[in-house]
C-alpha cells in the first residue's frame, strides 16, 4: 500500500492562480484555470501520477473535492466515482462494511465534453450542471487508466453534531476503508 498527500496553500496572493493560468501537471497535461476554488484536483491529479509512478497498481483517492456531492448525497453518503466498476464495487462493500456509508455515481464519457479547453488539454472544472461527475473526470485523467476509485467526502468529513455512533467534528470517513482495503487487497 502506497499512501500520497498531495498538499498545498490556497493563500491569495500575487502569485495565486488566475482564471484564464494554463498550468502544466506533473504529467505533462496542460489545465486551463476556470475556476480558482478547484484548485484541490490540480493536486490530487499530480497525487495520482505521483502514485503511478511509484508502482501502484490500483487507486483510491479521498478528498472533500465538491460541494455538488453534498446537493446530490446530503452529509451521510460520501460519493464514489471510478472504473471499472469491480473495482468500484470492492470499495463500496468494503466502506460500507466498515461503516463508511457510500453511494456509487456515474462516469460517462458523456461528461467529460464538459472539461473541453480551446487553449489546454482540459480545464479545470466542468461548470456547475454534474459538478462531482466532471471533477472526477477530471481526477481520471490523471489515472493513467489503473482501477481507480475517487471518494468525495465533502458532506461527510465533517458532522455538525454528535450521534450516538460519531462524535461532533472531524469522522475520520474513509480511514476504516482504506486500512480494511489494503488488507484485504493484499491477503487475497
């Protein structure tokens, strides 16, 4: 098991990214800048060449990527995005499982037209319509076509109050799953 955790600032500042950047992934993909506040997938797609290249051989990222996740699962389901769908499936049972509750959504190829730069390989968000499908999309570019899984856990990282089962702060969503899928991975 690899563990990546890609970090950054998001300070304004003189240097901050500007809508219109073209920036260049660490996998050589040019990114035009549509939106500043998805500056996590930037990233999170160089935290998933960064794994491929370390000799991974299946991906799981976890991130609170979009609020579009929240409008469609509410704060009690994380979303799940990823092919092929096996594999997809092994999370989802796994998280589910392990109390992690998720909810599979789709990939179409059809989304990713929304992505479409005139002046980059793609941009960095695909507009509001499907929010959370065109960020993982995005992330997928960046997969180098390796079973792949994307949580969002936007809704669900944080509860703002305590239930008998979590306290009120931070869940800790998805450490459960990823620990427990590691070592089924590796035992099988």
């Amino acid at each position: 098991m690899i563990g990546v955790v890609p970090t950054t600032e998001n300070m304004p500042g003189g240097r901050a990214i500007k809508p219109g950047d073209i920036l260049k992934s660490a996998d050589g993909k040019t990114v035009e800048v549509i939106n500043t506040d998805a500056e996590g997938r930037l990233i999170l797609g160089d935290g998933l060449w960064y794994a491929r290249t370390t000799g991974a051989t299946h991906l799981v990222d976890v991130a609170t990527l979009t609020g579009a996740v929240v409008v469609a699962l509410g704060k009690t389901t994380s979303g799940l995005f990823g092919t092929p769908n096996a594999w997809v499936e092994q999370v989802r049972r796994v998280a589910d499982r392990e109390g992690d509750r998720s909810w599979p959504m789709p990939v179409f190829d059809d989304y990713r037209e929304q992505l479409k730069s005139e002046i980059a390989d793609l941009s960095n968000t695909g507009g509001r319509p499907a929010g959370s499908i065109t960020a993982a999309l995005f992330l997928k570019e960046f997969t180098g076509g390796l079973p792949w899984v994307h949580v969002d856990i936007a809704g669900t990282a944080w509860a703002e109050e305590a239930r008998p089962f979590m306290p009120k702060g931070a869940t800790g969503v998805a450490v459960r799953t990823l620990a427990m899928l590691a070592f089924e991975t590796f035992e099988a």
